[in-house]
C-alpha cells in the first residue's frame, strides 16, 4: 500500500535554476524537478530574466514533482526560497512592470560610488545595518529613477524574486521579514524606516513597499489559476518563505547562535545568528526569522564558481570523454590534487573571475606560476584560493560574533578534501550534513511551521547529528595554511593599485 501523510512542497529558485521538491514530513525528499533558467543580458552589466516566463518554468517544475511523487492531494502546504537582491516589480494592477533584475546585475555601480563618496553609503549603514551595492534594490531603483523615469513612474510593487513566486501562486503581494531587511528595514526596529527611503531619493515608493510577514506565516492559498498550472490544490496554504541566503543556513541546520553557515557556491556565503544588532562594513546585519533575531552575512561573489570555470574552460575535453565512458571527472582528478597538496607550492591563486571581496576592479590571477606546475597543482591553488577568501568572512564574523564551529554546503562540500581543506583553512571544525536540497528544504520548514506540523521552522524533524560529518583541523596543516593565507592576503593588497590599470585595457 502506498504512503500516505502530509507532504510539503519547497521551492527553490537560484540564479540558473527553479527547483520544486516535495519532502514528507520526516523531511526526506520524495521528488524533484528542475527547470534552467535563461539569463538576458541586453547590455553590459545587465542580468535580467523574463518574469513571466520564470513562474512558467516554475509552475512546470512544480508539476512534474507533484506527478513524480505521486503525492499531489498530499500537499499541507507550499512555500519558496530565491535569490535575495536584485528587484522584481510591479505595476499598480500587479503585472509585471519589465523584466526581473538579477543579483549579478552591476548596472547600479557607479550609483553606490557617489554614495559611498558622498557618506550615504556610512550613513545607510548605520540606519539599514548594512552598505548599498550594486545589486541592492535601493541601488537598482536609484538606476530606474535616472534612467527609465518613465518606467519609475508606474512602479506599484516592491518585490523579491519568491515574493513573485508567492503572488503567482496565491494573488497575495507580500515580502517576508527577512527579506524586507535587504535594504528598507531599521536595523535597531527591524521595521520598514522612511528614512531609508529618502536617503536614497527613493520617497515616492513609500505606497510601493510590500506588506512584511513572518516567514513561516500563511499569507494566502493556491489560487484556481496556479492549480490549473501546478497540480497544486486549489486552497492549499500558501506560506510566506525566506530570503535563499538564510534558507541555505536554516536547511543544513546552521541557523543559530555559535556557529557560521557556509554556502560554497556561486557566492562565498558566510553567516551567524546574533540576538543583537551589531553592524560592521564587512557584513550585513539583517533580520532572522524572528523580530529580536538577526542574521548576520558576510558575502562575495567568489567561491565554487571559479572551480567550475576552471574545469570547464581548461578540462573540458578530458571531462566530457569521462562523462561519455560513464566515469567520475571528479574521482578522476581528486589524486592529482591530493598529491599537490603533499609537497611544497609557490602557486596561488586569487578567486575573483566575478567579483570579490575588494571591490568591482579586483580581478582573478594564478600567481608562482612555474613551468613544473601540473594540473593538479592549479586546482590546488584554486581550491586553496576559494577556502582562502572563505575566510576574509569568516574572520570579520569571528571579529563580531565569535562562532565556535562551522556548517558547510554547497557542491565541493561533498568531497572530502574540499571539507578538510576548509577545516585546515579556518582552523575550526566543519561539519557538513548529508541534506539533499537544504534550501528547498528550509522553504519546507517555514510551510511545515505554518501548518502546524512543526513548532517552529528551525523544529528540524530529522536526526541532524546522524546526517553529518566532521572534520576537524590538522594542527601543522592549519599553520601552514595560516602563513599562506596571509601571503594570499599581502598580495591582493599590493595588487589593488594595479587592478584599475588592468581594467583600463579593457
């Protein structure tokens, strides 16, 4: 006889992929279903995506998980995690007003700099607990406001990428309280502050700023429309979800005090829970999953990215003869980098094919580079180079807040050499929990949470000592790998001088 029992449905939308899963209540995935997601870039520094054809792929998505799993009249509840930033907005009859920003958008660049010059940008930390940038919803309004004032004119809703999601399935416009705390909330109040608003010039959106609920509260129900698309039920509980960044923290079970979340992926993602608010230029303070909570994020565009570029763009043809032999790429070149890291190295490398921690003109580079280096020392250096700028953010949390241990996730968390290298780096132990889609996971918490099902969205249902793994640090490796940090850190110092000149050329 089949299974039955309540299910709940995460949604998962990142910056290439949508992605619905439908968990029991034990949280075990029972399918998943993916859609890739097309980027528009029109013009140099724009990253769009069509927000119509986004909730399509979407609704797609979510069909075929509720079909594979068999479990469709199941479904207790539904929710959804996205990538923060960038801006999704409506006009005043709630229809898409253009297309979708993404967070990898730098358009509003040269907006943050008069900010940062003027002493907005300190004066905007102070207030929202964090400084503008190119990406922010403040700075891309900014941008609309100059450059397509009369796009500007007909904006009638403020949203983030799963606020959207959220409407097109219930017809309810809303935020979340994490979410709201992406630019316009008071760090201290943890409110919507108008303050905010007109140091950016930005008061006549005031109307525009969506309704804030808790992430695990229901905000609306599947609408007869949405259930057409989704094999969704219609009236099934819509509940507000989170902010992806804090998502991927909450799934693997590092949302807390003590400990830092690592997310190893497109972004270096690095954050701790506070019961304080505690504001720092190296981090943004915004809000937990509570008003008296507060999530702490220390982040840059430059981590596992530029070891997939490395092996896609320098081992492509020996990774697709792999593939096509039905062999391990990975299991194939991991000795490789395991013997480099058994003998000395002068190779380094700085990760920032797509930004860093130092400033839009920070560009990546192989530096001691000798004509005996092989490949497995390059990938060495790179991996080296990713835990390295790892701990930038790491040690500015430790600076604040003092966590103790460390939670990884992301692709390279699950092999074993990245997690001990990560544990050699930081010098402190690393857990990694065995968690299949953590976000989507996370986006299921909330739902659960709202529902009944569980007390509270960080009510984790599973055995989470049982699903992970630790490593902790080697003593000698940890003080070697502290002397290169610091190598690694002199470098981009001495290079920042000359990264604008590299730029020029271009």
């Amino acid at each position: 006889m089949r299974e039955r029992g309540p299910c709940l449905l995460g949604i998962d939308n990142g910056l290439t992929v949508t992605k619905a899963v439908v968990f029991d209540a034990r949280g075990r995935p029972l399918a998943v279903a993916r859609r890739r997601l097309p980027q528009l870039m029109p013009r140099p520094r724009h990253v769009e995506r069509d927000m119509n054809q986004l909730w399509a792929a979407t609704a797609e998505a979510i069909s075929e998980a509720l079909a594979v799993s068999g479990r469709a009249e199941d479904i207790a509840a539904v929710a959804a995690t996205a990538h923060g930033d960038g801006l999704y907005l409506l006009d005043q009859d709630g229809a898409a007003l253009g297309p979708g920003v993404l967070s990898l958008d730098s358009r509003a660049a040269e907006q943050v700099a008069k900010w940062e010059a003027s002493g907005i940008s300190a004066r905007a930390l102070e207030l929202s607990g964090q400084m503008p940038h190119a990406s922010a919803p403040t700075a891309l309004l900014a941008w609309i406001r100059i450059h397509e004032p009369e796009r500007f004119a007909k904006i009638g809703h403020i949203l983030a990428c799963k606020d959207w999601l959220r409407y097109c399935l219930s017809g309810v416009i809303g935020t979340d309280l994490t979410e709201a705390s992406t630019c316009f909330t008071n760090v201290q109040t943890q409110d919507y502050d108008p303050g905010i608003l007109r140091l950016f010039g930005l008061e006549a959106l005031a109307h525009a700023l969506p309704p804030v609920s808790l992430p695990d509260a229901v905000v609306g129900h599947v609408t007869e429309a949405a259930s057409r698309l989704t094999g969704l039920r219609e009236g099934t509980p819509v509940v507000a979800g989170l902010h992806d960044v804090t998502a991927s923290a909450l799934g693997i079970g590092g949302h807390g005090a003590g400990r830092v979340a690592i997310v190893a992926g497109t972004y270096s993602i690095n954050e701790t829970v506070s019961n304080m608010a505690k504001t720092d230029p190296r981090w943004f303070c915004r809000n937990g999953l509570r008003k008296g909570e507060w999530n702490n994020m220390s982040i840059s565009p430059a981590s596992a990215a530029n070891y997939d570029w490395f092996l896609d763009t320098l081992c492509g043809d020996d990774r697709a003869k792999a593939e096509a032999a039905g062999e391990s790429f990975h299991a194939l070149i991991t000795p490789g980098i395991e013997a480099a890291f058994q003998r000395p190295s002068t190779l380094m490398f700085h990760p920032y094919l797509f930004g860093s921690p130092h400033g839009a003109g920070a560009s990546a580079s192989f530096l001691g580079l000798r004509g005996w280096h092989d490949r497995g020392d390059m990938l060495r250096a790179v991996i080296e180079g990713i835990a390295f700028n790892h701990r930038i953010h790491v040690d500015a949390l430790r600076d604040g807040f003092r966590p103790e241990t460390a939670m990884l996730t992301g692709g390279i968390s699950r092999n074993p050499l990245f997690a001990q290298v990560f544990a050699d780096v930081l010098d402190m132990a690393v857990t990694v929990t065995a968690t299949e889609e953590p976000a989507a996971w996370a986006a299921a918490l909330c739902a659960g949470s709202g529902v009944g099902l569980f007390d509270s969205p960080t009510a984790d249902p599973r055995d989470l000592a049982a699903l992970g793994k630790t490593w902790q640090p080697d003593p000698a490796r940890s003080r070697e790998m502290a002397g290169r940090y610091r190598l690694h850190c002199d470098l981009a110092a001495s290079l920042a001088s000359l990264w604008p000149q590299l730029e020029a050329l271009a």
